[in-house]
C-alpha cells in the first residue's frame, strides 16, 4: 500500500471567522509595544514590512503577543515604527499539550541553526545546547557563544509554522548544568542508539501523564560511557529513535515530530 500525504498549502484557514482568502503575515511583538486597541512593529519586522513585504496603509497583518493572537490593520507606516489598529482576536490552538525541551550535544553553528528552525516549525518549546564529553567544538571560556541568529531563526519558523510561542533558545549549559535542571521535568528521555528495544519511546510516553518533556539528543560524537552512567543515575530513561542511526542534526527532528505525532493525533491527544 502506497501513503501520499497531502500538506494544505493554506494553512492559515485554521483561524476563526478569517475570510479565507486573506492572506496575513504574522509577527510576535513585545508587551511594551501592545496597546488595547493598537500595537507598535518595530525593528526588523518594520524592515520587513515596509521594505521586503511593501505593506501599505490598510493591508492586514497578525501580531501575537503573550501567547495571544490578534488580527489587526496598517493603520500607519512612520520613520521606525509600524502602528497596527487591533480588530479582534484570533482563536489558535497551534500549540503542543506538552512542553517539549530539546538538550542537544553542542554541535557547529551552521548545523544548530538548521536545527533549531525546524524543531520551531514542528513546536518544540525550548532549546538547550549542551557542552558534553564528545562535542566537536570547545567554548573559548573568555568570549560568549553568540546565539543571538539562533533566537532570530527560532521567531521566524514560530511566525511560519502559525505558532504563537517562540521556541525559547538558551546560551550553552555544560553536562553537570543539564543533570541539575533535569529535576524541574515530569519525563526525562535520552535518545540511545544502542537501546535495542525499540518500543521503548511509545512504553515510556504512554505512561508519562505531565506536561514537561527533557529530551537529550548527543553530539556528533555520540554520549561518552560516563555520561551514560550519570543518566541513569539521574532517571532518565532510554528511548530508541528506531533501528537506524540517525545524525545528530536529524535525531532531535525525528524525536521532537515522534512526540508531536504523538500528543496531537496518538492516543494521547485531548483535542
């Protein structure tokens, strides 16, 4: 039997009460900026706006802010700022039932950033690089580990993926830093490639019952012994991600979309 699965092109005609032909482009805002009844675009989306978009007075565009969405109007495009006319808000229901925390063995950044954008788009919450035994690359301690493009990377996949959270992206944490915030989650996982039992992932998510999700995906050059030995001292659980090995970049896809399958279509959604 032959799957073919067809993506909808407009997946904006999720939105309540939204003439379906109207197109919008979505921007996250800060609080500071959000009024009542208006709103203020500023820095790169009023770039984004007025030079890439070319939006005119009137046009429609979405802000979010809070985690709420709001359709709104150009109502004035000034030297620095875009003010925006609130009409009303938008139901979006876009967001995981769980909070999904991505641990990632530090890894070039070229390779952070492509996964970072796509674990944004699927709906992770949170990114962690992670300095471990087997990382490629060393933090030179007297200069800081810019992360600045990834945080820029995360809100436009957000913005794309019709989210209205940003997946939170955090300055490199060593291992023993990793360990201690391993206690403010319900369910901590380890992708192991040499977990042979390969319904380990479903068994461990079928009877977690919590909103908070560590998943820890290793470096390039896998998890050193030792780390292996502080995981399971520290209860984490092993998980396989199937019965190929997969690269650090594509792991942290495949195990962020297995628990977004999972807690929005599997037995698990409460939709």
């Amino acid at each position: 039997m032959s799957l073919f699965i067809l993506i909808e092109k407009n997946h904006y005609l999720r939105y309540n009460n939204i003439d379906r032909e109207v197109v919008m482009q979505r921007y996250f805002i800060n609080e500071e900026d959000f009024f009542e009844t208006y709103a203020y675009i500023n820095g790169q989306d009023f770039h984004h706006i007025k030079n890439v978009m070319r939006m005119k007075e009137n046009d429609n565009v979405s802000i979010i802010v809070n985690s709420n969405e709001y359709f709104c109007k150009i109502e004035k495009i000034e030297k620095n700022t875009v003010k925006v006319s609130i009409i009303k808000k938008i139901i979006n229901n876009n967001e995981l039932q769980v909070k999904i925390t991505i641990a990632h063995g530090l890894v070039r950044r070229e390779k952070m950033e492509s996964v970072v954008k796509t674990i944004s788009e699927i709906g992770a919450y949170a990114y962690y690089p992670v300095i471990m035994q087997r990382s490629n690359i060393k933090l030179d301690k007297d200069k800081d580990f810019k992360m600045d493009r990834c945080k820029i990377i995360a809100k436009e996949a957000s913005e794309l993926a019709n989210r209205v959270e940003i997946t939170k992206v955090f300055q490199p944490i060593s291992f023993t830093q990793l360990l201690a915030k391993s206690v403010f989650f319900d369910l901590c996982l380890v992708a192991y490639e040499n977990e042979n039992k390969y319904d380990s992932f479903k068994k461990s998510l079928d009877e977690f019952s919590g909103k908070n999700i560590l998943m820890v995906i290793g470096p390039e050059g896998g998890i050193d012994e030792k780390e292996i030995i502080a995981f399971k001292n520290s209860n984490f659980k092993f998980v396989s991600l199937g019965k190929r090995i997969l690269s650090t970049i594509t792991a942290p896809v495949v195990a962020t979309s297995i628990l977004s399958f999972y807690f929005e279509n599997g037995e698990k959604n409460e939709y």
